[in-house]
C-alpha cells in the first residue's frame, strides 16, 4: 500500500495522486461515500460502481461494532465480504460518535466509556482495542481512536482534548504494529489531527501526527461548530507543514464549495453524509446550482435534473417528475437524489482532477463555485 503524488498545481496547493490499495487504487483528490453500517444509503452497489464510480466508501466503527457486531463480522470474512463491496473501505473509528452522543460517554486516559445508542448497554473503546475491532471490520484504511473536540471550545478543553489523543495515538500506533490483518490484505491507519481551532495546537497535533502517519493522515474536527472560515484558517495553516508525500483526509466535508476550496489547499481526501442525507431530503446539488425539489417551480418543468451532469439518472428523470415522487412520498425520490449527489460530488473531483493537471485549477474553480453554490 502506498500513496503517489503525481502533480501539482501552480497557482495553489491542489495536487493529484494515487492511493494504491490491495482492493484497488483511489485517485486523488476523491470523495468517499459514507456507509456508515455497510451500505451507502438507498444506492445499490452497481451503481456506486458503474454510475457514481466511487472507488472507495466508508464504514463506521462505532456502529458496525454494535450491529451487526465483530462475531457476525468475523464470521463473514470482514466487511468486503460482509457487504459485498470489492472496493477500498476506510472506517472512522467512532471518535465522531464519541463526541456527538457525548451525553451517553465518559473520557478517560485509558479510552472512552460509552452506552449503546441502541438498548442502553455499556461498552468500552480503548486506542488497543479500537485496533482490534477495525482489524475484524477489515478495512482498507483504518482511523486512529481521538477524541472530537468541540469546535467553540475553549482553549483550555482543546489543549487537554489533544493530549488525550495524543497518548491514544501512540498506542493505537504500537498496538497496531503489534497485529496483524485477518483476511490476507494490507490495512493501514491514518493519525488524526485534532486541536480545535488554536493555531499552536494544530501545528502541535500536525508535527506529532506526522511521526506516526504510514501512507497518509486525517484533519478531524472541522465542521463540527467552528465557521467555515475558520477551518479554511486552519487548513491553510497546516497545507505547508504536512507531510508532501502522505495523502492528506479532510473529515466529514462538506458542500461541493467546500471540497474545491480543500482542495485548493492541499486536501486530498473528502467524506460527508450530506450527498445521501440532503438528497433524501429533496436537496440537488447540480452545476448550475442547488435545487429544493419539493418547490412548486418544478411541478411543470419536464427538463433534465442536470444537463452538465454525467450521471444517468441527470438524463433519466426530469425535475417535475423527481418532485412528484417526493410530494407523494416514494422511496425512489430519495434513492434518485441520492444517487445524482454522489455522482455529482464525484465528478466535482473528477474535474478537479483534470484542471490540476490542465494549470488551470484555480481559475476554474473561482468561476464554478459561485454557480454551484446559488439557489434555484
């Protein structure tokens, strides 16, 4: 396993690369899909395949650890398996959920005590026993255990927040050379750099992480309460100190906008739910910008949901009838909107891509963010 950078831009920190995995190479800069339980939701995997063309999707630890849990994981040969996916996966390592059910958890300096979402029940997440449980999952790309600091902390709480995942990170690094993969593929894990928004504490976590990054490593906690100018501070702050030749993750970002300007800053790497969650909920991302498909102003309106875009369904369905599926309420709405989303995220990157190669990336992505980003 290993990552290649192959170009980089002039005007910007944009670059292009290739993370090769034993279940295949990813092309960056990519977006990665969430499956979050071992499916991307109401899209089959033929057409993540063949229509969207993701070429790696998530899992999450958290919540593949409580269902269907590592015995059945185990027994199915890991998630690849388990799912049918035949692709790279990366796993979070459920240190988002610790911070989003942070009602329900307990942090300590031996891991994070927390109960299940689920039936109420007691579990344990240690930086030893996080690796196992990903070993079982089997992913590609495994996350180093952290905590999700708030983004409004105080600089107090970030600067203790970051010392826990420090020290959880450098035993999650020792136990994971101590283990082995189950299923006869290669893993590798990416640190995490948390520190808030503090400038100090992001350099801090950015020079430590580096000592433990294998093939590339992740900036968490951004997007989580911080403004979005905020953690493009952040991201030009780090673009210069990271590593060259490491891929580089961006978690759980964001709006189309959001992906170019990452990667107009050195990001290699992007997942966020909200193609799928938006989408269920009647919101199109297209290239001539966001469209709510509840509005009335579609009711008559026969066009193709996206006549830029390079997905099927933007050539298969027209905007009145994907509002009639959601005014009468069928599934199909959403599995429609979902899929359209994923497809245009992924061929935002694909053109990325191109204009990085091309010299032009900078230019084209002024022109194009004010447009994908309007309301229709």
């Amino acid at each position: 396993m290993k990552f290649r950078l192959e170009c980089q831009d002039t005007g910007s920190a944009a670059r292009v690369g290739v993370l090769e995995t034993d279940h295949g190479s990813i092309h960056t800069p990519i977006f990665m899909p969430v499956g979050t339980v071992g499916s991307v939701k109401g899209v089959y995997h033929h057409d993540l395949k063949d229509d969207i063309k993701a070429e790696i999707i998530l899992g999450n630890t958290y919540h593949l650890y409580l269902r269907p849990g590592l015995d059945i994981l185990k027994a199915a040969g890991g998630l690849h398996k388990f799912e049918s996916w035949d692709r790279p996966i990366l796993t979070d390592s459920g240190g988002f959920q610790v911070f989003s059910l942070s009602p329900i958890r307990k942090l300590s300096e031996k891991g994070c005590l927390f109960r299940s979402h689920i039936d109420g029940s007691k579990h344990e997440f240690t930086p030893e026993n996080n690796v196992d449980t990903q070993r079982i999952i089997g992913a590609d790309i495994m996350m180093a255990l952290d905590e999700c600091c708030p983004g409004d902390a105080d600089y107090a709480y970030a600067r203790k927040s970051l010392d826990l995942t420090k020290n959880w990170l450098e035993r999650y690094a020792e136990h994971f050379d101590a283990t082995s993969p189950l299923y006869g593929y290669e893993q590798t894990f990416f640190p995490i750099i948390q520190g808030c928004v503090y400038p100090d504490l992001r350099l801090e976590a950015a020079e430590h992480a580096a000592r433990f990054a294998q093939i590339g490593l992740a900036i968490g906690g951004l997007a989580v309460g911080e403004p979005t100018e905020k953690m493009y501070e952040v991201l030009d702050l780090l673009s210069p100190v990271l590593p060259r030749d490491k891929a580089r993750y961006l978690m759980g970002v964001g709006t189309p906008a959001n992906l170019l300007e990452g990667i107009a800053r050195g990001v290699d790497m992007f997942d966020c739910v909200m193609p799928t969650r938006n989408g269920r909920n009647g919101m199109l991302f297209t290239w001539n910008g966001i469209m709510n498909m509840r509005n009335a102003k579609w009711e008559n309106d026969f066009s193709e949901l996206d006549p830029a875009g390079t997905s099927f369904v933007d050539h298969c369905y027209s905007k009145a009838y994907l509002r009639h599926l959601f005014i009468a309420g069928e599934l199909f709405a959403g599995m429609i909107a979902s899929e359209h989303n994923l497809a245009f995220y992924l061929d935002v990157v694909r053109q990325a891509r191109a204009h990085i190669q091309a010299g032009d990336f900078t230019s084209w992505k002024d022109s194009v963010i004010p447009k994908i980003s309007s309301r229709l």
